[in-house]
C-alpha cells in the first residue's frame, strides 16, 4: 500500500495533465475489460459447472460480480466528476483498490474452485487466471499502481495452490505461474513506461506548440499596437492641424458676431426706449381714463387686494384711497355682500369674465350696481389679478316693496296661507317647486319669492323651458361657446350666468328634455356646469325656483320626467291655489289689473266697472285663472271705451249666454258665433278643448279617444298637431 501511495504521490508531482492522461487511458481500456472479465467469469463457471460444487461456483461468481458492480458506477461517474480537477487522484486510488479486490478474487477463484479430479480442468482454470492476468497488464498498464498488485493478487494464490500439492507436477505449475508473473511485471512496466514518455512527449509538443502561438499573438499584438500608435499620432496631428483652423475661422466667427451683437444692441436699445415712451403714454393714456372715468373702477392683484380704485369708486363709497390700497373687500363692503364679492373675484381670477347687478346700502341710500369683472394677464397669459367696472344702475332698476302690497292684495285663507309658505322658503334659501293650474300666476309668485329675500337687490330672471325648443334650451340655460354648432358666432353667456347671485326661475320645468334634466340635476348637486361646446368647468351662485303646472308625481310614474330630478326639486312644494279657491281677492285683482290694463291700452282713466259686471267675474269658476281674468277685462275694456265696464261687455260670463268659446260644463258646450270672434277662432278653441278634454277623459289613449271623437288615429294626430296639444303617455303606451 506504501508503494501505491508513494506511486500516486510521486503522479501528483509531476504535471497533472500527465496523470489526467494517464486516467483517460485507464478509463477507455477499463469499461470493455470489465465486460470481458465477467464474461469469463461467466464462461468458466460454465466450464467448471460438472467439476466443481454448484454452490461454491455460484459464491465465487455472485461475490466478483458484487465487487465489479463499484467498478462500473465508478467509471460512469469518472467524466461527471470532472477529471481535470483534484478528485482524480481520489477517483484512481478508489477504482485501483476496486481492481485489486478484482484480481484477488480471481486468484481466490484459482484456490476455491481447484478441480482436483481432472487435470483438463486443472489446466483450463489456470489459463483463464493467466489469461485474465495478461488481461490486466495490459488494461491497467497506464497507471503502474493499478497493475502491479492486481497481477501479483491474481497469480501468486494459485501458484501458492500448485506448491501446495508438493508434487512434482505441481511445483513445476506453480513455478511457470511465478515465473509468468515476472514477465508480466516486466512487460507492464515497460508498457508503462512508454506510455508515460509518449505522453510527456505529447504534452512537450503541445507546450511547444501552445509557446509558439502565444508568441506569434505576441507578435501580432505587437504589430497591431505599433500599427495603432502610427494612426493615432497621424489623427493627433489631423486633429491638432483641424483645431488649428477651427480656432482661426471662430475667431472669424467671433468677430463678426460682436459686429451683429453691437447693432443689435444698438437696435435693441432704441426699442426699448421706445417701448417705454410707448408704455409711459398708455400709462399715462390709463392713469387719464382710470382717474376721469365715472364708471366705478378698481384693480386687485392676485391675493385679491386693492391695487387701483378710482375717484370715482372713492366717491360713490365715501372712501380715501389710503384706507383701501393694498386692503380687501373689509374696507369697502359689509355684511353678505363681502362674501358675495370674494366670490365674484374668485372666479374673475379663475379666467371667467364675470357680470353681476345688485343692490347695496351706501350711507343709508340703496344703490345698484352693475359689475363686470374680469381677469388680468402678463404677456405669456399667466393671471395676475382682476380688475372690475362698476356701473350704477339705480334709475332704471325699479324696486318695489311687494310685502305690504301682497297682503293688502291677499285676503283669502289659500293665497295667506300660501304667502306663509314663501316667506318660509325666501328666509330658507333653498330650492322651491311652486304647483298650480296654467295661469295662476305662479311666475308672479316666484318673483315675489326672490322678493322677500335676501337675494332681492340682486337679479330675478325666469325661462319658460316649453317656449323654447328643444335643442336651444340647454344653450339659453348654460351658455354656449363660438363654433359650438351652426350659427354659434360667438360666444352666449347662459341665463344662469347672468343671474350671477340672484334668482332663476324654470317655468314649466315639466316641458324639458330628459338629457336636460339630467344636466339641471347635476348643476343642482354641484353649482357648476359647462356651456354647449365648453372644456372649462363654470361655478355659479343661483337660487334655483321651478314651476309647472303638470302633475310631477304622475309625469315620473309615465317617464316624462327623471325620478331623481324630481325630488330634488320637491324639496319645498308650494302650491299656489286656483282663482275660483280665492274669490275673495278677486275684486283686488280686477282693480290692480285694470290700473295696469289703463295705462297699456292708452285710456286715459280708469273705467267703472258696475256691480252687475263686478257679480258676474265673482260667479264664473275661471278655468283659465289669472290670465284669463286678465283677457276677459282687457276685452271688456276695449269694448267698452274705457268709461264703464257694464254687464254686457261680460257675456261670455253669464250663464247660459255664453259668448266664451266654450262652456266648462262636462263634454257638452254651446258655441255661439258673434260679431266680435270670427269663425275659424271659435272653431279652432272649439277644437281645441274638445280634444283636450277627451284626451284626458282616456288618460291619454289614442284609441279610445279617437274612437270617442269619431276620428282615425292619424286623423287626431293631425289635428293635436295643428292645435299644439300635446298628451302624456297611457298606461298601454308604456307597456
């Protein structure tokens, strides 16, 4: 074991790539000997199979096949482990111990299965062992240490077996088996040794060989460096020829933009010179305006401070320009109207072009104003503050108190009752749906509403959205801008920007569209809306009122009108009662509206009206209520010349005598023709309640009013459309 140790040792000494190769060549002779030897193995138990004990051949052979089953699991291992590192040592002294422990069972095998009885046999086993041995020099000749005790173990316990016998025949065996051993150790160790010189004459060649094209890239490196070095001074030297003429030519360069860069400082400078007499007189040509003006003017910076204020602003608030300057809306305005003036400057500086009239209390006089506001910006469109013109408007905006008339005029229990209720909602500052018949004066209502709040010295105005058609209604509303669609010129500010702090009312607000309404919803939730064909989100502070004269509950239930909408409106419901539930105020009434009917027709005083005429308005119902009281009195005053209003200027109010177009008495009327209405207007009112009134006898049902009327379907739809009626949906047209 020594020998082999110093064996490998000595290996390790030398190059590694030697003993790498040495194990490659053992590696290849090794796998096809070990199939061999188990072939023999198998072919001499064969062989011995009558001569030999059963048994003892079958031990022999299960126990060399289980020491050549590590052999092969090594060698297919051998290249996974990678032999070129420092496991091939290890790997050689394993598969050498392996290959000893091989021989040895082989010349175990010559002891064990000796055939005593037949010489044949004899002889057989000992020329496979020294087959086997001359099998072995040769496979494990590369690495001495493998193959010296695998001989000396596969031979000498055989010959020891032939000396055993101490016959002569036996010692001569034993003796040639020696004898062929010595041979074999010879012959491996030449073998041996010619596989080492051939393989460090293999491995000098290549070391040369490897030495040679080191120095020939040496040299090629070399010349490419050299080669490089050339090209790289050639380039300095371009560079430096190149630099040199690129300085001379921006010294060219330089000076001729020191020539351009003098005139056009030169130029620049007259310029300015003239940009500042030119801004000084348009300073001048402003401080003039500003300070001449009578319109009320002011300018505020960003932080919404007073940066200007006319003398004009000065006087009209009794102000000193020091106390303002540089101060807010504290040192001028008071009460709401601080807050509601803050909120005007904010969207001014936002970029809208804001319009507002109120009226305000100066030195306990009451003075409307007329505001336009609007941003101001640098040169680059950035806003740097607003500035606001103020006109006053006094003498044109007529301001009664309508609190003390109202209930003077009032004197039934519905209408104080209904007052209650718009003093309630004025106070509230909230949403109202004022309800009642066509004609009732519901709009009138509205303005006294916006009248006793707090909002009265600021705008009322009102849109009648089943006036209007469809399509227009949202641009009256909100606004357009230019080329939003055809014949958009320019661009509207909407209703709702105009009543800017004030109040709206939407008259017959059961008419609009259902796209519509979902637009007026969601200004309702948010104050704020974009005009037809606008990008920029508008904020507004409008006291919103509607009124209709249609039933909103059944509207909603028919889909005519969105749920949500709907109670977001009802909010606070006022019903203003019918003419024929406030007879008490009718004499009130009449008075008033002849007073104003006087003076719009253009006589000169105010006609009597006799108590027979004054018995017949106070006995008819009013189907048509206020406007049709009005009608009724304006035609009886022209009838009557304008001195008295007798019985006979009211025929159509009495019974039986009906003048009227059209009695209210059920389905049934009495149509006479007289001098003062022509036929094709009887005829067409006539027409017009007849189907009116059969529409909703049938809650709107084509069908059955058709039939009921004696018409074809498309008939009547001729006719409603001639006559404008328009019809809510029956039940089967849903469906």
């Amino acid at each position: 074991m020594g020998k082999i140790t110093s064996d490998l040792d000595a290996a390790s000494v030398q190059d590694t790539r030697l003993y790498s190769a040495q194990l490659d060549l053992l590696y290849n002779n090794a796998r096809p000997a070990l199939f061999a030897a188990l072939a023999s193995a198998a072919v001499l138990m064969a062989a011995l199979w009558d001569q030999v004990h059963q048994s003892t051949l079958l031990a022999w052979f299960g126990i060399y096949a289980l020491v050549q089953l590590p052999r092969f699991m090594l060698l297919r291992s051998f290249f996974r482990t990678a032999p070129e590192n420092r496991w091939q040592k290890s790997w050689g002294i394993r598969y050498s111990a392996l290959t000893w422990l091989a021989g040895f069972m082989w010349g175990l095998g010559g002891v064990v299965l000796f055939p005593e009885q037949s010489v044949a046999h004899q002889s057989l086993l000992a020329i496979f062992i020294a087959g086997i041995a001359a099998a072995a020099t040769v496979t494990f000749s590369p690495v001495s240490a493998c193959f010296l005790p695998t001989i000396f173990l596969e031979l000498l316990p055989p010959a020891a077996r032939f000396f055993a016998e101490d016959t002569e025949t036996g010692i001569i065996i034993g003796s040639v088996i020696v004898m062929y051993a010595i041979v074999l150790v010879i012959t491996g160790k030449n073998i041996y040794a010619t596989i080492w010189e051939s393989l460090k004459l293999r491995f000098e060649k290549e070391d040369l060989v490897v030495q040679l094209s080191r120095h020939k890239i040496r040299i090629e490196k070399l010349n490419e460096a050299l080669k490089q070095e050339i090209a790289e001074r050639e380039r300095l030297f371009q560079q430096l020829e190149q630099a040199r003429n690129n300085l001379e030519a921006r010294v060219q360069e330089r000076t001729a933009d020191l020539h351009a860069m003098n005139e056009q400082l030169r130029k620049e400078m007259e310029e300015r010179i003239q940009a500042e007499r030119l801004s000084l007189e348009s300073q001048m040509r402003f401080q003039a305006v500003f300070e001449s003006a009578r319109d009320l003017m002011f300018v505020k910076n960003a932080a919404l401070e007073f940066t200007h204020v006319n003398p004009a602003m000065l006087d009209t608030f009794g102000i000193r320009e020091k106390q303002v300057l540089g101060a807010r809306d504290e040192r001028v305005f008071s009460g709401d109207e601080i807050r509601h003036s803050r909120s005007l400057d904010q969207r001014a500086l936002a970029g809208d072009l804001v319009e507002d009239e109120h009226t305000l209390s100066i030195a306990g006089v009451s003075v409307t104003l007329n505001w336009v506001r609007f941003p101001l910006r640098t040169p680059d469109g950035k806003i740097w503050g607003i500035c606001g013109i103020g006109r006053d408007v006094t003498e044109r905006r007529e301001y009664v108190d309508t609190t003390a008339h109202a209930n003077e005029m009032c004197r039934s229990p519905a209408m104080r009752e209904t007052i209650v209720k718009l003093r309630m909602a004025a106070e509230a500052d909230c949403i109202v749906l004022l309800l009642g018949e066509s004609g009732s004066g519901k709009d009138y209502w509205a303005r006294r509403l916006h009248d006793y709040s707090s909002r009265s010295t600021r705008p009322f105005l009102g849109i009648n959205c089943a006036a209007l058609a469809a399509d227009l209604v949202e641009s009256e509303l909100f606004g357009h801008e230019k080329g939003a669609f055809t014949g958009a010129l320019r661009r509207k500010r909407g209703i709702l920007e105009m009543a800017e702090g004030g109040t709206l009312l939407l008259n017959e607000i059961g008419e609009l569209p259902l796209q519509l309404q979902a637009k007026i919803l969601t200004f309702l939730d948010t104050n704020t809306f974009m005009r037809v064909g606008g990008e920029r989100v508008i904020s507004v502070d409008v006291r919103i009122l509607a009124a209709t004269n249609r039933d909103l509950r059944k509207q909603v239930a028919t889909g005519f009108f969105r749920e949500d909408l709907f109670y977001r409106l009802n909010i606070f419901p006022i019903d203003v009662p019918p003419l024929r539930n406030r007879v008490e105020d009718i004499p009130n009434l009449v008075e008033e509206l002849l007073e104003s009917l006087t003076s719009r027709v253009g006589i000169a005083s105010k006609p009597v009206l006799e108590p027979k005429a004054l018995r017949l308005i106070l006995e008819y119902p009013w189907p048509g209520n206020v406007r049709e009281l009005r009608n009724v009195l304006e035609h009886a005053l022209i009838l009557s010349g304008g001195t008295r209003i007798a019985a006979n200027h009211l025929r159509s109010l009495r019974r039986g005598d009906p003048s009227h177009p059209i009695s209210a008495n059920g389905l049934s009327f009495v149509i006479r023709l007289d001098e003062e209405l022509g036929m094709p207007r009887v005829l067409r009112e006539a027409k017009h309640w007849m189907i009116d009134r059969t529409l909703k006898r049938f809650e709107g049902n084509l069908e059955q009013a058709s039939r009921a009327l004696g018409l074809s379907r498309d008939s009547l739809k001729h006719h409603m459309k001639a006559l404008g009626i328009r019809r809510e949906l029956s039940k089967s047209d849903k469906k």
